[in-house]
C-alpha cells in the first residue's frame, strides 16, 4: 500500500516543528500535533527516569515524541489539554542506526502480526496483532498493526484504554524506524471490568475465542478514518519523515 500525503486544511493549534539540526525531522505544521520533543540517544545512554524498569540504549538511536489532538479541540493549553476535549493521545516515532535481523526479516517477508512478533513495549509483552498490513512510505517500506501490552496473565479485547497503532518499517539505506500511536474508536470502551478478557486461548489461532470477539473483528475491518486519531492521517504524517545522511 502506497502511503498518499493527504489534502489538509490548515489547523487552529499551536504547533511546534522538530529543530532543523535535528538528525529527524517530521513536519508538524499540517497536522493536529503539539508538545513536540526530540532527544538523541548514545549507545549505553539511559533512556528513561524509570527506576523501576530502567532502560539503557543498545545503539545510537533518535526519539520523537508528542500529543496529537482529540477532533474539536480549539487550543492547546500548558497544562497539557485541550479545550473542547477531554483527552489527547499520545505519540513517539524512533529511529535507529540499523534493524535487529529478526525485525528486518519480520518486516520483509512475515505474513501476519503474530508471526512478525515486532513491538516496541520493554517491560510488557505483545498480545495482539489485529489489522496486519503492509506500507509503502516515501523513505521506505514498512508494515502497520494494532497492538496491546500487558505484563500479566491476561489477555484483553482492543479497548480505548490499551489499543496502539505501530509502524515498523526499513529506511532506503537501512534504518529501523518504529512508531507508536495511542488511538481510540467509538465503539470501543474505556478499559474497566466491563472489557472482556480471553487470558486463555492463542489469539495467533484464527478461530480463537479473541479473534472471533466483536471488538477485535471492529478494530479489523473499521475504515481508516473512524478511529481517533485517523490512521490514513497518522500514516500521511509518517510520510513527511526526513533523517538527516548519516
């Protein structure tokens, strides 16, 4: 699937563009983004303040981070929400000198998200990989799915609590690029205990008791733009990704 820049009107938000001595740079001037951060990261480096999961990065790799705007919001305030919405969602885009070989394979050749194992979560695992698909960006090819993490026993229908948008994809001179978009849809609900849990069960067999839930075929088989934010915009805004010659 080839990734086309969509038409958009220019936004009412205060938007802020990643420095031009970025090695990175994603253009944030067409699109609903705010409380944009860039940090570069050294191999060794700690990369997070989490003393409970501390984690150290195993190469040279740059991040990108923001919060992109629920539709109807106005204004960005300081505070770190909008007005005319109650709540924003987040995102980060990464990108590293090379690709582990089990991501490049993964990428290249997997013939669905549970075989392709990818997912960006260091202290939770992956347990679901709905809406596989295959992408064509300007800087590359990559592959796109819906993921949730959890670090226990369960195993939860995708709800507007836990469900994630990933791109993993392969620059044209070899860079792994992940990016992570928390996304909502209107027929899912917040996760509480009314969100059904099939702990039990392989949600990589297709007549799993998870594959066969209503919630996931919805996350499967809705149109792009139903979910919040749209995951045609989200892949448009992937498209402007520029990194700097090494």
């Amino acid at each position: 699937m080839k990734i086309a820049l969509l038409p958009l009107a220019a936004a009412a938000f205060v938007l802020q563009s990643c420095a031009t001595d970025s090695p990175l740079m994603l253009d944030t001037s067409r699109f609903p983004v705010a409380k944009v951060e860039t940090k570069t990261f050294k191999k060794g480096q700690p990369t997070s303040e989490d003393s409970i999961f501390p984690q150290v990065a195993a190469q040279d790799f740059t991040r990108i981070t923001g919060q992109w705007s629920p539709k109807g919001a106005t204004a960005y305030t300081e505070t770190g929400t909008y007005y005319g919405a109650t709540k924003y969602h987040w995102w980060s885009v990464e990108v590293f000198l090379t690709a582990p070989e089990r991501a490049r394979k993964a990428i290249e050749s997997a013939s669905d998200g549970y075989k392709a194992d990818l997912g960006s979560a260091t202290n939770a695992s992956a347990r679901i990989y709905p809406r596989f698909e295959r992408k064509e960006f300007d800087w590359g090819d990559a592959v796109s799915f819906f993921v949730q993490y959890q670090n226990d026993n369960t195993n939860y229908v995708p709800n507007n609590g836990m469900l994630t948008y990933e791109v993993h994809g392969l620059t044209r001179d070899g860079r792994y690029v992940t990016a992570s978009f928390g996304v909502t849809h209107p027929e899912l609900v917040e996760f509480g205990p009314e969100v059904r849990d099939y702990r039990d069960g392989d949600p990589a067999d297709p007549g799993s008791a998870m594959r066969r839930d209503p919630h996931y075929r919805l996350v499967e088989t809705a149109p792009p733009d139903a979910f919040e934010p749209s995951l045609a915009e989200i892949d448009a805004f992937l498209n402007t990704l520029k990194i700097n010659q090494r």
